[in-house]
C-alpha cells in the first residue's frame, strides 16, 4: 500500500544520512510545557512521566515512547505531542527507566533506584503506565505511538495482549523488527558512527549500576563493556546479563517484535522507509508479509531513521511522518 500522499522530501534533503541527522540539529528540543510526574512502580523503583494538559479528561490522550538512548525532549516526541496539543488532546511521554533527562539542564540523565536499566523487549513499564492513565481516565481514548526502539516494545506488547481495550489505536515509526538483523546491519559503514554514538552513553549507565549494586554488577562484564564497539557485544557484556537473558542471541529474539506481529487485533499503524540505514531492507519486507490486517503497513521510498524531513528552509523543517501518524490516529480517536 502506499502513502497517500506519498513522502516526498525536499530537495536539499535527499541524502538519507542527512535526513536522519537533520531533525536532532535544526528541530527544537521545547516545543510543549511539561508538567513532571514520578510514577512508583511495583518493584519499588519510579518512571518519570511527562504531560502536556490540554484540558479535561474526557479528551483523547496521546502515549508517546521515545527511542534507543532518547527522553521526552527527543525532538520526534516534542513534534509529535506538539501535533496533539494542536489538536485539543492530552499527552504523556514515558521516559524508560535512566533515560530522563533533567528538564534544567537537558545533558543531565536521572538515575532510578533499582539495579536495573531498559531495554528494548521491556513491556512492563509500558503496561503499567498504561493501566494507570486508563484508570485515571475512564473515558479518553488512549493512542500511543512508539518511535524506532519505541516502536518494538509497544508492537511487541500489543501483540503479547491481544483483545485488549486499553488502547484505541497505535503507531510505530522506523521500528527495529528484527533485533539480531539491525544490530549486524550497523557494523559495517556508516552504522559504526551511529553505535558509537548510542554506546558513548550507554556504556556510563553499565557502570553506574555496577558501581551502585555491587551484587548486579557481577553479573556484567565490565571489561567487554568498555571495549565494545557493536551492540551485539554491550548487549552480550551487559544488557542480557542484566535482565535475565542468556546472551545477547537470547536477548535479541525473545525482544524483536517480528515474531509478534501476528497477534496484533489492534487497528496500528506501522511507518518505515526503504533507506533506513538501521534497518535491513528484507526485514522492512517480512515485517510487512507477517503484518496482520490490524497493521496498516506502509513503507516509503525515502524518509531515512526517524526523519521524514518535510520544509523549504532548515528553519522551517517538519516531520511528515509525525504529521501523518497524528492524523491517521485522528480518524481513530476523534
């Protein structure tokens, strides 16, 4: 199926490494008001939530889940909690546990209180965040969008809960299906810049949780953590030893939410472009071939990792693909 109207990006915007880039560098970081909320979770730990109130409760609320190594002032999330502010409704960000960023000083992260991070099979969070605005909020129908990393855990929980009625519709944007296939696809090329950059901060966050829980940090490989250079080998060093997988081979397939596609009942929305450096062509094709007819999955010719770029001058630079996941939930949540 194809977009209607299909993605077409400027022309100074062609190159799909400089549409990925382009939208952290031009794009503001503060385009909604944030009012903060720590949220006590089961195990004794907090997520930090932050809304934007529009108005009552009754109006449709907006669930959005950031990235790999990204918060609530990622600028895809501010976009896309922009475009529901416009439209009257409510939102909220879940920041995964370590990601929070202090809304002073943005460099900043904010560390939890458990001996324990995030990862990209992490459902439980999302659930009982979930759970908690629907109960608050009887009668506002809840969407979510999940972008890149995001994306993966909120396909994979739909299709972990099938017949569920919390959540009216969903969308994901550049979803790493296939975990195991994306993260050997960046080992080669230009993806070495990109895991360089994700493991500048991730390999800290390792450290602190050593250091802070002696008796977690056992379980880490602090050495291999501080030579590697692939996600698969932090994920083996760390991630899969940390939350109780066997391995990063482990981790990786019981995490992708390929193989939880077709459980989705939900009316979702899935958004990827051929290009996208992250992921595989032919994962973008097997996704689409297992996609039930709950997904609506579109794939464009161009639109890279999250950029979707849209404007005629850098300071005018939107996200098409935001705009077009924002309106396609329109349709479903009034």
């Amino acid at each position: 199926m194809n977009v209607e109207p299909p993605y077409s990006p400027p022309w100074w915007l062609r190159n799909s490494q400089i549409q990925l880039a382009c939208g952290p560098l031009l794009r503001s970081r503060r385009l909604v008001p944030y009012r903060r909320e720590a949220l006590e979770t089961p195990d004794g730990d907090e997520v930090l939530l932050d809304h934007v109130d529009t108005g009552s409760g009754t109006r449709p609320r907006l669930l959005v889940l950031h990235g790999l190594e990204g918060s609530s002032y990622s600028v895809y999330v501010q976009g896309l909690l922009a475009l529901a502010k416009g439209r009257g409704w409510n939102g909220t960000a879940l920041n995964f546990r370590s990601c929070a960023r202090d809304p002073a000083r943005l460099a900043r992260r904010i560390e939890n209180r458990t001996a324990r991070l995030y990862h990209s099979g992490e459902t439980q969070d999302f659930d009982f965040v979930l759970e908690t605005l629907a109960r608050r909020e009887p009668n506002a129908p809840i969407a979510a969008v999940g972008a890149s990393m995001g994306g993966n855990v909120l396909l994979k929980w739909l299709g972990e809960n099938p017949a569920q009625r919390k959540l009216r519709a969903a969308a994901a944007i550049s979803t790493p299906f296939d975990l195991l296939a994306c993260a050997r696809n960046l080992e080669s090329r230009v993806g070495r810049v990109y895991v360089a950059a994700f493991l500048h901060t991730l390999r800290p966050k390792a450290f602190s949780v050593a250091r802070r829980f002696p008796e977690a940090g056992q379980r880490i490989d602090l050495e291999r953590v501080a030579t590697a250079r692939t996600f698969f080998e932090f994920d083996d060093a760390a991630t899969a030893p940390l939350h109780g997988f066997d391995g990063a081979q482990d981790y990786y397939r019981r995490s992708s939410s390929l193989s939880s596609l077709l459980g989705i009942d939900t009316e979702t929305l899935c958004l990827s472009a051929r290009n996208d450096p992250f992921l595989p062509g032919s994962v973008v094709a097997q996704a689409r071939e297992l996609a039930p007819r709950a997904v609506d999955f579109r794939v464009t010719d161009s639109g890279s990792h999250l950029g979707f770029p849209v404007g005629a001058f850098p300071w005018t630079l939107r996200s098409w693909a935001e705009e077009c996941v924002i309106g396609w939930l329109a349709q479903r949540i009034g």
